[in-house]
C-alpha cells in the first residue's frame, strides 16, 4: 500500500485540494505536497429540465473487442439540425466501415434493444453479442436475415443464463417470424456445436407464478405437479410451457388465489384450450402429483374436470 500523503512538517493539517491547478497544498505553509492529480468525478453536470440532444461528454465508448480494432476509432455524430456537410461526413464513414463490423454494430443494436424490452441483464445481452460475433465469425449464417440471426443469439443467450423465453417471446420483441428465428436457431447449434440444457416446466414457474401474483406455495405445488406428472408420462408429447400452464391451473384452483385458464394462458403465451387439454391429463391422477402438505381450499373431487 502507498503511504499516506502529508506535510513533512505539519503532519496533522488537513491538505487542501487545488482543483484548478491539479495540486495538494498545505494551509499551514503552503507546501506543494501532491501535483497532478487526477479528478475522478464526473467531467460534466446533468439536469432533468436539460432538452439538449447534444451529448457533453469528450471522450468515448470503451473498447469493444466484438469489433476490429477494439472500436477505438473516431465516430462522427449528428446532431438535430445538423448541416449538410456534416450528414455527408457521416454517411462517408458509415460506407467506409467493412462489412463485418457494420453487420455487428446492428446486431448489437437490435440485441440491445429486444433486450430491454424484456427486461434481460447485461450479462445476457452481452452473451448474446458474443453468440452473434462466433456466428458471424463461422459465416454459417451468410444472406440470412439480421434481426433474426440476433434474435436466435438472444434466445440462446437465454438458454444458457438459466432464465429461457419461448420462440414467442421472442418473436414478439422483433420483426421477424418464429419460423425463422427457428431456422437460424437450428443452424447455429448446429455449426457451432453448442450444448444448451433441456428446457423443462420448472424453468418457467417462477416467472409465469409471480406474473400471476401467487403465493410461493402455490408456485412450489405447481413445480412438484409439472414434475410428477412428467415421470409419470401422464404429458407426453406436451410442451413444457403448456405443462407448467397447465399445473399452475391445477395448483391455483384448489387453493384460494384461484386463475381460469385464460389468465395463465395469457401469462404463458399458451391458448386456453392448450391449458385445458393439458389439464385434462393431469386431472385423473391428481391425488399422485400434489404435495403430501398441501393446504387444500378446494378438495380434488371438487376440482374442475376441464
């Protein structure tokens, strides 16, 4: 560790800080004890009733290895109301980058902006880019569409942070069509041989129960139900949307936080006559798949049969 800075001659002074000049002073003397030093705080003020488009900040975007050079090359912006010159500037730069690094800086936009309207971290984001850049990389994907090349690399992303969306999820966070996300999905664990972990109900539960405002015990009884009623192949051939849909509904009607159909089915992105055929094959084995301390409010016999 660095020893601490001081006056040599009045030790116990508090030092002054120089902004302007970049030094530490002693009041007592005057001493110049420290110079150059660094101002870590912010280099500009923000305020809320500000409308300005222009950006203050001086310096730029941090390196970005997805992109040659690490992105330390200069960008030329415009601003509203910018001049002519100043458009053809920037439309002169945009044609000089390769192709390459144009296909990337719009994924990552694309990837950036689908994210955020989901809600998804950085890291996932992030990962996604990375997924892309490894696509690109592999030319598997050459002439197909951008948008669902990044959207395929966001679902992956997904996948592999433990927290999935399904393809309609997706697709309705972007412009393209679900058949075509699945075809760049398809290509891309193919060429670049990634290992994704089977996707089962219980990965949905915990989002599908707190977008329905249930309790945790109830989402715990719908998580035993999926998972009963799957080694008991009571739901073969079903998805594990419409499994955990389906055991949400049975959990919820016989507790007092009672859902129809409809409602899970909108949360889960499944029909409601999915849920309820669904449900249709859990119902005659139902005293098997609650939990043995299960609060019962509505008893089994009395459960709806559809």
């Amino acid at each position: 560790m660095s020893a601490p800075v001081m006056c040599p001659s009045h030790p116990e002074v508090h030092l002054i800080e120089d902004h302007r000049a970049g030094d530490l002073v002693c009041p007592a003397c005057g001493l110049v004890v420290g110079d150059r030093l660094v101002d870590v705080g912010t280099e500009w003020r923000s305020f809320s009733n500000e409308r300005s488009g222009n950006d203050p900040s001086r310096v730029g975007a941090p390196e970005n290895t997805l992109l040659s050079g690490g992105d330390l090359s200069t960008t030329i912006a415009v601003g509203f109301g910018g001049s002519d010159s100043d458009n053809s500037l920037a439309n002169a730069q945009r044609k000089s980058m390769n192709n390459s690094d144009r296909q990337m800086t719009q994924a990552m936009s694309l990837i950036r902006e689908m994210g955020e309207r989901i809600h998804l971290t950085k890291n996932i984001q992030d990962n996604a880019a990375r997924i892309f850049k490894d696509v690109l990389d592999s030319k598997a994907l050459r002439g197909k569409n951008n948008e669902a090349q990044a959207a395929a690399c966001l679902y992956i992303a997904c996948r592999k942070d433990g927290v999935p969306r399904t393809f309609k999820e997706i697709c309705a966070i972007s412009q393209v069509s679900k058949k075509e996300i699945g075809r760049c999905f398809k290509i891309i664990i193919k060429n670049l041989e990634t290992n994704l972990e089977q996707i089962t109900s219980a990965d949905f539960m915990s989002r599908f129960c707190g977008n329905l405002s249930l309790p945790n015990s109830i989402q715990a009884a719908a998580t035993r139900i999926a998972k009963r009623a799957v080694e008991m192949d009571l739901v073969a051939g079903r998805t594990p949307i419409s499994i955990a849909a389906a055991a949400i509904y049975m959990a919820s009607q016989a507790s007092a936080e009672k859902r129809n159909a409809k409602e899970i089915g909108d949360v889960a992105g499944a029909a409601e006559i999915t849920v309820k055929q669904t449900y249709k094959l859990l119902y005659p084995r139902a005293a098997e798949l609650f939990p043995e301390d299960f609060r019962f409010v509505t008893a089994i016999e009395n459960l709806p049969s559809s």
